[in-house]
C-alpha cells in the first residue's frame, strides 16, 4: 500500500482511535451477525479461502486498470490519504481506476483489501462528492467488510460452478442471499464513514441525488427528493410493500432514496454532532464490547424505524417482527448472565482494523 507521503489535510476533524462501531449502522452488525449463524458459512468461507487468490486480483488491476498516486489521479490519492488519516487507519489502501461508464465503487481483497472506482463515477461526481465515496469505501475496510463482499463477488461469479466442492448440505443459495442482504445493509454503515471523512452533509446528499438521476444536479431538488423518499416509504397498501421487498433482492445497494434519507437523519442527529466533538467509541474498547448489547441496539433500531415508517407492509408484521425482537433480546441476556466473562466483543470477529485490514 503507498504510505503516506504528502502532507494530510488537517480541515477536517479527525477522529484518533475511533472504532467502526461509532458509525455503523445496527443493520449492519444485525444483519452479519444473523448471516454468521447460518448452517454452513464458516465451511463455505474457508472454502472460498483455498478458490480466492487476493494476488491474482490484485495483477488484473494493476494490468489492466490505473493505479492512483502521487502522478496519477493526484487529486483521488489526497482523498483516500486524507479519509485514511481522517478515520486513523493506519494505511493506506490502494485505489485503482477502471474505465467503465456504470458510475461504481467497490472495496475488495482479504488480507490488503484495495478500492476500485469506475471511471462512470469520475464523471458524475465533484470533488466533494467523491470525496464522500472514497471515504465509503474506507470506511468498509475500516469496518472489515470487504472479505465478505470478497466472498459474495466470489459466489456469484462462480455459479453452478461451486457445484463440485463436497459441502455436503451446505445452502450455497442461502449464503449468497444472506450476504446481498448483508450488503445492502453494510451501505448504510458505509455512507456514515463517507460522511464522516468529508463532513459536507449536502455533498453527501448530491451524489445520493446524481446516482438516481444523473449528473443534471440544476434539474434535481433536495426538498422534493426527501418527499419522493417519505413517498416511497409509504408505499401505498400491503401489495406495495411485499413489491417493495420483493424488488430489493434484485439490488446489491439500498435505493438511493432510501440512503439520502437515512443519511440526512443521521446528519440531523445527535450521534453525528457527538463523534464530530469528539465523543465516539474507541478501537481499543472493541474485544470488550458486548455482542448481547449489539442485539439490543440492533433491536431498538429496528423499532425506530418501524415507528417512523408509514409503509403499510412493515405495519402488518411489526407485532410479530416485535415480538421476536423481545425474545432475541431475552435470550441474549439469558446466554449473557451464563456466559459472564465469555461476551466476547463483536470486533473479535477475523476483520476489521487491528485485525486483517479486510
């Protein structure tokens, strides 16, 4: 990884020592907790560990793509550095540039996870605004999702073709569906990171706007896509919300609305100002913290959320999805009175910074 040469810019706040649990969304941490449990996804990750070569990935962007520096694409080598310095990642990771029109950014690799963005993206966004997507992308290897999101691109590449390994009753078709929901989720954590390495709310919110409807920014309106959101959320009867649901499995990210909404309640919100002041969990908390008190989090967001939505599906199975959220939460506090000592923190996990970088 190239270090860090140039002088970092010192505009920002920076936030020394923060954990990735200060911006990650409790879906997020719910979400992969609940895809660990799985039958089988430890088998099919080790698996995919002896199919995977990081090397062999990493050849085919240096070949056939451009790798950002201090003489190439300067200006995206300051950003990455600075999302770095801003995040106090202790490296940085490689950013390569692709030449394709879909406006893209991903973050991939296991050991020495790099970033890649298409050249669609380039030409979408302004600085700020990609400032905010380098940042997402730091922030998915701050938060160690990138072997997963290794793992999927894996899986789907792959196919029919995993039909050979001997994985007994393994539900490959599971895995997969567990990590795009996992995915989807991981974007929301993600866009809090890009947030927090700009700072600019707004640009956050334009480049959410330009993914939706392209680079024509005079022809959009914060206030009317904020509506068309709230719109969107309410859907129009139970038909609507099942279509809803149904429509984003297809989807490997949350729609856009649905992002520049959470996003601007997370920027209107005392947590943002909070880790802004300085107040934010810290990394060298994270093997103690506990993964019983991640559920509950995770369960009173949940909650929230329900309370907040007007989508008429949602309010058809929130007594039930309710009612197992309060079970969740008891039988974790029963495995954490017989556990004591054994509540391992939910960054002991094989990822994030500290760890594998991945």
């Amino acid at each position: 990884m190239p270090d860090m040469t140039s002088t970092p810019d010192r505009s920002r706040t920076r936030f020394p020592g923060i954990s990735s649990r200060a911006y990650e969304h409790p879906a997020d941490r719910s979400a992969l907790v609940a895809l660990r449990s799985l039958t089988g996804f430890d088998t099919v990750l080790r698996r995919l560990s002896g199919l995977f070569s990081e090397r062999a990935i990493r050849l085919m962007f240096l070949g056939g793509s451009v790798r950002v520096g201090e003489d190439q694409f300067r200006h995206l080598h300051d950003m990455v550095r600075d999302s770095a310095y801003i995040l106090d990642f202790d490296q940085v990771p490689e950013l390569y540039v692709v030449q394709d029109p879909r406006p893209n950014a991903m973050a991939i690799g296991t050991d020495k996870p790099f970033i890649v963005i298409n050249t669609g993206l380039l030409d979408l966004l302004d600085d700020e605004e990609l400032r905010y997507v380098v940042g997402h992308e730091v922030g998915h290897i701050l938060s160690g999702h990138a072997v997963y999101r290794t793992m999927l691109l894996i899986l789907t590449s792959l196919g029919a073709r995993l039909a050979w390994l001997p994985l007994g009753n393994i539900g490959i078709a599971a895995v997969i569906m567990g990590l795009q929901e996992w995915q989807r989720k991981s974007e929301l954590s993600a866009d809090r990171a890009g947030l927090l390495t700009g700072q600019d709310p707004e640009a956050v919110k334009r480049a959410l706007m330009k993914m939706a409807g392209g680079a024509r920014l005079s022809e959009m309106n914060a206030e009317a896509f904020r509506a068309q959101a709230r719109e969107y959320d309410a859907a129009g009867d139970v038909r609507d919300g099942l279509m809803k649901f149904l429509n984003l499995l297809r989807q490997q990210h949350p729609y856009a609305v649905v992002r520049f909404s959470e996003i601007d309640r997370w920027a209107g919100a005392g947590d943002y100002q909070r880790i802004l002041d300085g107040t934010y969990p810290r990394r060298e908390d994270d093997r103690n913290a506990s993964m019983s008190e991640e559920i509950k989090n995770a369960a009173n967001s949940y909650r929230e959320s329900w309370s907040r939505t007007a989508d008429p599906f949602i309010g058809k199975v929130r007594d039930v999805a309710e009612g197992a959220a309060g079970a969740a939460e008891g039988l974790f506090d029963r495995i954490g009175r017989r556990g004591g000592a054994r509540d391992h923190g939910p960054d002991s996990r094989e990822s994030g910074h500290g760890r594998n970088g991945g």
